[in-house]
C-alpha cells in the first residue's frame, strides 16, 4: 500500500496540472502555444538547473554527453542510408534529422534523473 500512495503522490500532480490546463484552455482561452513556450522557456530551464544545482558531480558523468551524441548520431547515419534507399530525391535527409534528433532535448531530463538520483525514476514523476 506505500507504493500505491507514493505512486499517487507523485502522479497526482501531473493529472492537477492537466486539468488545469484542460481548464484553462477551455474556459479562459489560454492557447496551446503560449503554454509550450512557458514550458519551453521557462520550465525546462528551472528544472534542468535545479537537478544540475543539486547533482554530486563525478567525473564519470563527463562521459554521458558524448554517449548521446554518439548515439545519436548513428541513429542519424542509420536513418540517412535507409532514406537514400526508399526515397530518391532529398527526403532522406529529412528522415534522418526526425529520427536523429527529434525530441533530443527531453532525452537527457530522464536520463539524468534515473543516473543520479537515488530513487531512479520514481524521482522523474
């Protein structure tokens, strides 16, 4: 039953917040735009350099931005010769760049989180 409430304590939150945002869109006409540069600009940025303010640093987590670069420049590479096998004009290129780097920004949030902490991912939510 702990995990049930710890779960719920941390979930809860994230459904109040889509809530209110559901409520804010529908009854005071807040667009979604605004809302993702709010998220964008602001939020990111605080929880990004509340985890690295709190972080004990260890040489070994230099290593993890190269990691995901290499990554994900192999996924890019991966992509980019598939897409120049099925699509014969400059598509391939498209291809490549959506699966290489779509979304990496919210890539390392997580993945931060679940190395450094020590509640792992219970911590993301």
């Amino acid at each position: 039953m702990d995990i049930f409430f710890t779960l719920f304590s941390n979930i809860a939150p994230l459904y109040a917040i889509i809530v209110l945002g559901w409520i804010a869109g529908r009854c005071y006409g807040v667009e979604r735009e605004s809302i993702a540069a709010l998220a964008i600009y602001i939020v990111v940025p605080v929880v990004s350099f509340y985890y690295v303010a709190e972080l004990e640093f260890k040489a070994s987590f230099a290593f993890l931005p190269f990691l995901v670069f290499v990554l994900f420049t192999a996924i890019t590479i991966l992509f980019y010769m598939i897409g120049k096998k099925v699509y014969p004009d400059k598509r391939a290129n498209l291809l490549a760049m959506c699966c290489g780097a779509g979304n990496a920004g919210y890539f390392g949030l997580p993945i931060v989180t679940c190395c450094c902490r020590k509640n792992g991912w219970v911590c993301t939510f």
